[in-house]
C-alpha cells in the first residue's frame, strides 16, 4: 500500500528557486568586492606606516649622529666643538664637513651642502651634496642653530627625513602622501 504524500514533504524536496541562487550570488559578489576594497586599503596603509617608521628611525639615526659630536670644554675649560666632521658620509670622523656648524635658515627646505644626505632602498648613505643621486629614497636634511637662551652652549639639532620616490599606486595615477619624520633635540655643552 502506498502512503500519500502530504503536502508538507513536498515542501521539503522543493529546493531554492533560480531567483534565491541568484539573490544569493549577488550578495556573496557584493561583499567579496567590499572585502577586497577593504583588503586594498589595509595594503595601502601599511606600507604608508612602514615608510613613516623607517624614516623616523632615519631621522633619530642622524640625530644621534650629530648628538655625538664634540660639544664641551677642554681641560683648561676653553670651549671645544667639532666644526668639521663631514656628517654626510657614513664614515667616523671624516673631515671636510660641517660639524656642529650653524646651518643656513633654508636647511631644512632645500637641499643645503653639508646640511643633507641621501639614502637609497637599502638604508646606505649616498652622500651629500645640493642634487640627489638617482638611487635617492630618502632625503635626511637637518638644521643646527644656536638657542637663543644660551646661544654659546647650546644648540637645536632638527633632522627632517622626506621620502623621495613615488609609490607604485602613485605611478599609476593615484595620489599617495610622501612620508615624512622629524625629530628635535638640544645639544649643551657639558662639562667634564
């Protein structure tokens, strides 16, 4: 004997309608397109902060550079600074530069001989000068001037790092900020 089917177990083995599929794939392509705008924008962000980290950490390099030069008394308590350590070159105590000199007012807005350096991809100092070399990244300036409480003792030190070129993003139209860092300190002359 057969049981009838009630119209509830037709129900059951219905299934979805072409439009559901349809209503559903739509939804499923919405949110793949948000999550891969999302996705894209978390890319973008985190190549912008990791650009401003390694120019800060290029900016606190050269301060400590420049932290690190002679700036005290000699025994006989005479004043004794280093007007002369080229501080564009990566090498101790090479000479031909400008030290703790005071810089020209501009420094930090042009590219100012013994004021500025510049750093390719890889972090290596290419040198100094008014033009940038063609593997130029970064572009670390820095300005050196007396305080104006104690303009004889004591000196600012602010290092200005610019990122140089363009993001891929920005070569193909779109428009990224450049990263930049600064950092500032005092250097007084201590006594011994």
């Amino acid at each position: 004997m057969r049981t009838p089917k009630t119209p509830r177990s037709l129900d059951a083995e219905r299934g979805f309608s072409l439009i559901e599929a349809m209503v559903a794939a739509g939804l499923l392509a919405a949110s793949l397109v948000a999550l891969v705008q999302l996705f894209a924008i978390a890319v973008r962000s985190n190549a912008e902060s990791r650009s401003v980290t390694y120019a800060t950490v290029l900016a606190q390099q050269k301060l400590e550079q420049l932290q690190a030069l002679t700036w005290g008394y000699d025994p006989q308590g005479l004043p004794v600074s280093d007007t002369t350590t080229d501080t564009a070159v990566n090498l101790e105590g090479a000479a031909g530069g400008t030290g703790l000199s005071r810089s020209p007012s501009t420094s930090l807005r042009e590219n100012t001989p013994g004021f500025v350096d510049y750093i390719d991809q890889f972090g290596r100092i290419l040198g100094g000068g008014a033009k940038a070399p063609p593997s130029t990244v970064y572009i670390r300036r820095w300005a050196i001037q007396p305080l104006s409480a104690d303009p004889e003792n004591a000196r600012t030190l602010e290092v200005l790092v610019t990122r140089t070129i363009a993001s891929t993003a920005a070569q193909q139209g779109g428009a990224t900020p450049l990263a930049d860092a600064r950092v500032m300190t005092v250097k007084a002359r201590n006594r011994w």
